[in-house]
C-alpha cells in the first residue's frame, strides 16, 4: 500500500501555508523515515521540518519551512553545508554518518549495512549509538531523497 506525502512550505511569520513543495507516494516505512527526519532536501535546497499531520490516515503532510529560519544555533551553518555537500548516491536507502570535529561535521566510515528503510526509521528514534566502544550522539538529521541517503549528524560524547 502507498500513502500520499506532501511537503507543505509554512511561514510563521504570517502563521499560513504558502504553498506545496513536492508530493510523493510513499510505501508506509519510506513515511515513517520521512516524518521522523529533521530535515529534508529538495531541489538542492534544505528544508526544516516543522510539523506533520495526516488526514482520514491517508493524506500525509509535513510542514517545512527555509532551514535558515530553523537552523540550530550551534551547529547551523555547519549542517547545511554538510547536508548540500552530500554526492554519493544509493540505488535503496542507506545511513551516510557525519562526525561533528568542533567546527564542521566530516564523513565517518561506519561500515554500516541497513538499506531498509523501516531500519533506518528505528535508527531516527535513537538518540546515541555506541559503534566500537565509542558513544555517538545525534545532533541532526536529513533526508535526501534524490540521492536516496539519511544523513546522521553527530558528536562522539563520554557516558
């Protein structure tokens, strides 16, 4: 079964929807990566993700506005370069980890195997991942739909 996902741009200074970014139709675990991202890039531009919605459980939504509206104050600038910076692609859905070095995030080799896409999801709904004995923490993530990459943005943190 596929659901029906629209992007929906939101301004909050006029508190109004502007206008429908993009829609696609979505298998139920590509909707569920896609509603739990922080953001998403669409036509090489990056999106906050606001909020979500569904109506009668078929139509989807998720409220995005510009990410410079949105951006986290610490790693702002730094996440949006890392996220339009991205250029390897995927023929299914697979993790790229970014590693946050203080100033900018940098590409991790993390070996990792999930093409999944409900795998992926389960891996939005955490908030550390310890790979080797050593602890990560997820600041931020993207969806880049084009490419077919969840970028995970994280800083490795003592527990």
């Amino acid at each position: 079964m596929y659901y029906s996902l629209t992007y929906r741009n939101w301004s909050d200074d006029r508190q109004v929807e502007t206008g429908v970014l993009e829609q696609v139709s979505v298998t139920r675990d590509e909707l569920f990566m896609r509603k739990l991202v922080d953001a998403t890039l669409m036509k090489n531009k990056l999106w906050a993700h606001l909020s979500n919605e569904c109506e009668d459980r078929r139509e989807h939504a998720v409220y995005v506005t510009e990410y410079d509206n949105q951006k986290p104050a610490e790693y702002g600038t730094a996440i949006a370069d890392a996220a339009l910076a991205m250029c390897k692609m995927s023929s299914m859905y697979s993790a790229e980890y970014m590693l946050w070095n203080g100033s900018s995030f940098q590409e991790l080799d993390l070996a990792e195997s999930s093409t999944y896409t409900l795998e992926l999801a389960e891996q939005l709904l955490d908030h550390y991942m310890v790979r080797g004995g050593t602890t990560y923490e997820f600041v931020y993530s993207v969806l880049d739909a084009d490419r077919k990459k969840v970028l995970f943005l994280m800083k490795e943190v003592d527990l």
